[in-house]
C-alpha cells in the first residue's frame, strides 16, 4: 500500500485545526514568570512565560495591550488570560494573550533591583567615579566568550575603523553558574597585567537568567575597581544590567561597543585633510592680503619720498620758531615801553628830584626826622643833599 507523503505546512495547519477545536485551550488563564520581553515598535508584545521546569510562547497584539494598567518587565510574575494557538510559519505554539494582571515579582527581578539600589546607595553609579575613554587606544580588551557572533562583530566593526588596532580575546563564560566569578577575574588579569588600553565586556541578548552573570555584585564591584575603562555591551539595546549601570560607558550592542571604543581612522584622515585644506586656504588669503599690503606700502608716498615728510616737519618747526621770536620780541618791547612809564612815574616820585631844587633830608642815626620836636640842643645830624652828605650840630 502505498502512502503519499503531506507537506511540512499541512501538517502544521492539520495540527494547528485540532488545537482550535479543543475548548479547553481557546481559553486559558496561565501564570509564570516573564522572561526575554521584547515590546515591538508596533505595539505588539513578545514574551516568554515560565516556571521552575517549563516555558511557553506568548504573544499580546497592541489592540489588548491597551487594557494593561503596569508596563511589563522580565522576571515579573504575571497571570494570563488568552488562546493557545499554533504559529503555521515556524511550526511552534504560543499563547495569543487577551489579558494580564501581575501576580508578584519574579525572584531574579526582585534580586536585581534590591543589588542596583545597595549600589547605587554606595556611589558606583554616580559619573564622577566614571573613566573617560581614550581617544586612540592600541590595544583592545574584549571579555566574552570565543565562539559565537559577538567576537567576530568586534573584531568586524574594530578593524574596518582601525586596521592597526590589537585585538586581545580574554574568554569568559557569558552565562551559567561560576560565570560572574570567572568574569571578575578576568577584569583584575586585564588591570595586574596592563594588558589592554580599554575593556570591552560584551555578550549577546537572552533571558534575565541568561544575563544574569552581569547582575552579580562581584563583577560590579571588579567593574568599579578597574583602572582600565571598561565599555559595557551586554544584550540588546532594551537591556540593562548592574554591569552597564557601573561601566565607564555603556554600549546598546556589541559592534556599537566597538565603535565607542576605536576611532575611525578614515574619518580621522578625512578631518586631517579637511584642516590641511582649510589651512592652506587661510594661507592663501593671508600671503594675498599681506602682498596687497606690500604693494600699497610701495606705492606710498612715505616710500618714494621718504624725506618729504621729515621736510614738512622742518617746515613746521621753522615757522613755529619764527612765531616764538616774534612773541618775544613784542614782548620785550612791551616790557621796554612799561618800565620807561613807570620810571617816569617813580622820577616824578622820586625825594631825590625834589633835593635837586635846594632841598635837603635831615637824619638822626640813620633815621629821617620829620619835627623839630625830635631835635636836641648839640645833636649831630647828617644833611643829605641831592650831590651828597655832611654833617652839622643843632645850635
């Protein structure tokens, strides 16, 4: 007998019509804990509800989010009111969620936030402890595991921007138990050693137990420690761990670490050649301006008739001499003109012009006697004529 085969899509629509018809799964109420939360650009929201030994699918579309009064994180514990259905594309099953309410807070979640508020509380967060970056590093710490796409991004991303940049690979396991002690280690080799200018820990997205090495208070405090700088890219750009929190910068993704940490020398060349051109331009311009400036200096009449000024000057000074001499000429003249009146005045004045009339001054010691009440019977006097003096004696 033979049997002929069915294709891959219709048994999966075979599967996908007995999951419809069973009643019991058109309407679940399912609780767990959410894990890899993903809320989509368009609204929808893509989740994974788990316990302790199982996980399933979930997917809320945007026209049922809109009922949620909480904004959904992993590790919260939730409860769920949906439509189990399967996926015909990828041949999965998922819950189509028509409803959520939380349930309490996963164990993880609450361990993470209760660490981020002790450190935060302690300062590791704050910027001031935070390293800056060095602009054009030559060597390049990367802490992740040796296999997988993020290493091979790095070094992508590094190389292109940098030719010449070393690449030093310390693997570390980037999940599982034992993993945050190793990482932390890993961190204190890089620092004892000097063997990178800056650290990049890296690894790729996953669950909050994927990421979880990164939450653990031994490798933020390493984080801290670290006298290199140390770039965190740990998981997609949604999320965050105590790692990012304490690295000097914080990277969305892998390759995005690795053009925070190496400059690109094409863009470097690019703005040294820019400069060049710019400053052969100012040049240019200036050896313009300064031959313009020469020309016109020639062309001055200072420069071809370099004494004409000093001649004017001469001129100058010449006539105000002239002017000096004339001013004190007539000045003097003046004076002259004064004094003659004013010795004509004083000659009038003068108790000599009146001896020259017959007159005579009478004096007793030197002193001119005015009364004859200040004469004396045998006192000597002296009688000073205009031509000159003699003695006499009162009688």
């Amino acid at each position: 007998m033979k049997i002929n085969p069915i294709s891959v899509a219709e048994l999966n629509k075979y599967i996908k019509d007995k999951v419809a018809n069973d009643e019991y799964l058109n309407n679940v109420f399912v609780k767990g804990e959410i894990s890899n939360f993903k809320h989509h650009y368009t609204g929808h929201m893509y989740f994974t509800l788990k316990d302790e030994t199982s996980l399933i699918k979930c997917v809320m579309f945007k026209s049922s989010t809109a009922t949620l009064n909480f904004v959904p994180k992993d590790g919260m514990k939730v409860m769920v009111l949906g439509t189990v259905s399967v996926f015909e594309r990828d041949g999965v099953y998922q819950i189509y969620c028509k409803a959520m309410q939380e349930d309490g807070m996963g164990s993880l979640y609450t361990a993470y936030e209760e660490l981020k508020k002790k450190l935060e509380l302690e300062g590791l967060f704050e910027k001031e402890h935070k390293k800056a970056i060095p602009f054009m590093p030559k060597i390049i710490g990367v802490l992740t595991s040796n296999t997988g796409a993020v290493i091979k991004d790095i070094i992508n991303v590094s190389t292109r921007r940098n030719p010449n940049v070393y690449i030093r690979l310390l693997p570390v396991p980037v999940q599982g138990s034992g993993a945050g002690e190793k990482i932390s280690r890993a961190i204190k080799l890089m620092n004892d050693k000097k063997l990178s200018d800056v650290i990049i820990l890296a690894r790729g997205g996953g669950s909050i137990e994927d990421l979880w090495p990164f939450n653990e208070e031994i490798v933020a405090r390493s984080i801290y420690e670290s006298e290199i700088p140390i770039i965190s890219a740990v998981g997609h750009e949604t999320d965050f761990t105590i790692a990012d929190f304490v690295a000097d910068l914080r990277a969305p993704t892998p390759s995005a670490a690795a053009e925070l940490a190496v400059t690109d020398v094409s863009e470097l060349q690019y703005n040294i050649n820019l400069y060049e051109r710019r400053l052969k331009m100012a040049l240019k311009r200036k050896t313009e301006f300064m031959r313009l400036r020469y020309e016109k200096c020639l062309n001055s009449v200072i420069y071809k008739e370099p004494y004409q000024k000093i001649n004017d000057y001469y001129m100058r000074i010449e006539k105000d001499i002239k002017t000096i001499e004339n001013s004190i000429i007539k000045k003097v003249k003046d004076c002259r003109i004064d004094s003659t009146k004013l010795i004509t005045k004083l000659d009038a004045l003068s108790p000599l012009k009146t001896l020259t009339r017959g007159y005579c001054v009478t004096e007793v010691d030197k002193k001119i006697v005015t009364k004859v009440s200040e004469l004396k019977k045998d006192m000597e006097i002296t009688l000073k004529f205009y031509d000159g003096t003699t003695k006499a004696k009162v009688l």
